[in-house]
C-alpha cells in the first residue's frame, strides 16, 4: 500500500490547541449568559459583532422593510432554490410513515412520527450572508410541522442582510433575530428574559458556533457538529487539474479552517492541480480567505489504486465528497462515512450549498461516521406505543413478561405483568413469584 502525501495540513497537535482556545472562550460565554441572560447577550453582540440595536427580535414591519430591499431578480432566485429545496424535503417527509401493526391477536405496536416542537435556525452571515442556510433549517423545519422556528442570523456590515431575513420570512420562521455566534446559539438554547428556550437548535456555523452546540447538546438537541466547511475531490485522470483546484478552492473560501483535499491515482494530476491552485489563487477575489485555508488545512494524497482511495476518504469522511472518476457509481456504492456526494464533473458542492435542493448542513470532524446531514427527519422523533386489547392477549404476553422480570431479579417489574395475569386469566400467582 503507497500513499504519498504532496502537501499537508497543521499537524493535528496545532488544530488541538486551536481547538482547546474555541472550547474555553464558548465555555466562558455560555455561562455568562446563563448568569446574566440578556444583558450578557447584549455584551457579546457589543463585543463580537459590534451591534446593539434596542430589540435585536425584527419587527413585522422590519422584516416587510427588507424584504422590499430584495432586487425582483434576487427574489426570484430565492424562490426558485425554495421551491427545490421544498419539493426534495416533502418527498422525504412522506417517506416517513407512521405505523401500527396487530403483531400477535389482541397486541397493536406502533409509532408517530412527532415534530420537535421548537427548533432554533441559526444562519451564518458574519463573512458571507448565508441566504441558502435559512434555506436548508429553517424551510425544512417548516415541512417537518415544527410549530415554533426561531431563526437567528448575525448582522452583515453592521445591519441585518436584507437577503437573509427574506429567506428566513419566506421559509417560514415564526421569531427572526438579528444576532450572532456564541450569543446567538446560547440565546436560543438556555433562554433570557426576552427569548424563550428551544428545544433543539440547527444550522452550521464557525468553530465557536459548532463548539456552542456542543457544549449545549444534551440541555437541547442538536442536528449535527456542523463546523467549517470541509471538502474532498476525489479524481483520477478522466478530469484535469483546472476543475480540481476551482472545486477545491471554492469551499476553502468559506473560512481560515476549511479543510481542502485532493485524493487522486494519478501523481500526474496532482501536481498539475498543486500549480493551477497557485494560479488561481492570484485572481481569486476571496484568496485572502482560501489561501489561508489551503495553506493551513489544504492537503494532496496520492495513492495507487482505487480501492486504496477508497480506504483515505472512509477515514477522512469529509463533509462534502466531490466524486470525478471513471468509476463514480462505485464510490457511490462503496463510501459508507461522508456528508454528501457529488458525483461527476458536472455536478459540483455548490450546486448543493444552493440551490439543487438537497440539505447542505452535513456533518464534519469525521461526523459522517455516525450521523448524515440535516434533513427533514432531524425535526421529527419517532416515537413508539403499543396496546393490548384482549384478555388473553394479556395473559399470554404477561407469563411471559413475569418469567423474564424474574429472570433478571425484578420483582416490582414481575408484579406489573403478574397482576394482569391474575386479573384477566384467573390465575392464582403467589406475590413475589413467576407466572406459569
């Protein structure tokens, strides 16, 4: 087995330092917020996003006055990634069945599918508006049934983005808040004196805001670890290094930590793509973002065969999987831990970051190992009931039952199927002892 790194990241020593200074600022200000409640969130916002307007919740009037700042061309686009967004996520919504089954006579099992009842959208606009998360948390929180959605979304140049918050309305948010990282997401989750506490808060943000949701899972649910962008191409020599190093440098512009990965069989390929990312960085717009990305977290891993690539992006499990061989279905069949799939070069991430109309809050920090991304199924818990309708269903089940309390030295528990027993099957059980 070959595997040869051409260029590497941080060592991971050095993103576990930065990660130790993440965890210690979130834990400091979550706390704070829990002592001081809106007065904290006021210091933050004052602090990180220097914004302090006198009701950071907008207004219907508000929201009305930046909608109407919406070009007609931008709002058709809006609406148009909605409506593809919708479509997918109700497809998926009747996926998802409620049941109930007669397993044996006079036993009825089954479960509801029930809305998380209050969900708390957090939608990134700090460097970049994010106009297509408000897309993929906040509309897919309304096509679940959540009957309360809170959305939150820093300000952009010191004011709400007009954009943001037009998605935001049209997606279906019933509270829409202009207010930011740490103190947005603990906000939403321990509540102040003006906000009221969800029950599971959504959404991708920065290190701090990942980190957030982190340390509050467990007090509410979360989706996922959703932190900075991360992204793999997977290629060999059926695409040329152009392509490779503009999908690679097109996600590592999200931030100074969005991991970038070239894993290719062809050494040929890599290099030529290592030299066109130096190219491109020269014109990009956002190079002073993705330099830095590429610099600190970018890497090239060549291998020798396909299944050996195969093997690197099951351990990587990136966020995003940009899949362009001469064998994508296979990697498709394969792949068992990554947030989404790309598959060929005429698909590309974007396409999935805006507008295609699958979820782009996915999993990152290897995540994909256990978990997908957001989808409409996050918002809903499944839960189970089951009912007996006959006596001798209830004897039946309850011998049964008794025995296996017993068995494990539950008397209480024996008792609850024993009393059954006796009552609808006649039976003279000694208390304390195992049904016949």
């Amino acid at each position: 087995m070959a595997i040869t790194y051409l260029k590497s990241g941080k060592p991971q020593t050095e993103r576990s330092e930065d990660d130790a200074k993440v965890r210690d600022v979130v834990e400091r200000s979550l706390a704070d917020i829990e002592a001081r409640g809106d007065a904290a969130v006021r210091d933050l916002a004052k602090k990180f996003d220097n914004f302090t307007p006198p009701s950071f919740r907008l207004s219907a009037e508000e929201i009305q006055a930046l909608i109407d700042d919406v070009s007609p061309r931008d709002m058709e686009d809006i609406k148009f990634a909605q409506a593809q967004v919708r479509a997918f996520a109700e497809i998926q919504r009747a996926s998802m069945q409620d049941v109930e089954v007669e397993t044996m006579p006079g036993v009825i099992l089954g479960h509801k599918n029930i809305p998380v009842q209050s969900v708390g959208c957090y939608v990134p606009a700090g460097k970049f508006p994010m106009v297509a998360s408000a897309h993929m948390s906040v509309l897919t929180a309304s096509v679940a049934g959540v009957p309360r959605i809170v959305a939150m979304t820093p300000p952009f140049g010191g004011k709400p983005n007009p954009a943001v918050i037009a998605a935001m309305h049209m997606g279906g948010a019933h509270e829409i808040y202009v207010l930011g990282g740490i103190q947005a997401v603990g906000a939403m989750a321990i509540g102040t004196e003006t906000i009221d506490p969800v029950h599971m808060l959504v959404g991708p943000g920065n290190a701090f805001v990942a980190e957030a949701k982190r340390q509050l899972f467990g007090r509410v649910g979360i989706d996922l670890f959703a932190g900075p962008t991360e992204t793999m191409v997977i290629a060999d020599d059926t695409v040329d290094a152009e392509l490779c190093a503009t999908d690679l440098l097109g996600q590592a512009e999200h931030g100074y930590n969005s991991p970038a990965v070239l894993l290719t069989n062809s050494e040929k390929l890599a290099r030529e793509t290592l030299a066109e990312i130096d190219r491109i960085l020269e014109i990009l717009p956002t190079a002073d973002t993705a330099s830095v990305s590429w610099r600190d977290y970018g890497e090239v891993i060549v291998c020798d065969s396909y299944d050996e690539m195969l093997e690197v992006a099951d351990d990587i499990a990136s966020e995003h999987v940009q899949v362009m061989t001469d064998r994508d279905d296979w990697f498709l069949e394969k792949m068992t831990c990554y947030g989404a799939l790309f598959l060929g070069p005429r698909t590309n991430v974007a396409n999935g970051d805006k507008v295609i109309g699958t979820n782009h809050t996915l999993p990152t920090k290897k995540a994909g190992r256990y978990t997908g991304g957001l989808w409409v199924g996050k918002y809903l818990k499944t839960h189970s009931y089951q009912k007996v309708t006959t006596d001798e269903a209830a004897v039946t089940v309850g011998a049964y039952c008794s025995r296996l309390c017993m068995l494990e030295g539950f008397v209480g528990h024996a008792e609850q199927a024993n009393i059954r027993v006796r009552r609808y099957g006649g039976q003279n059980i000694p208390y304390g002892e195992a049904a016949e």
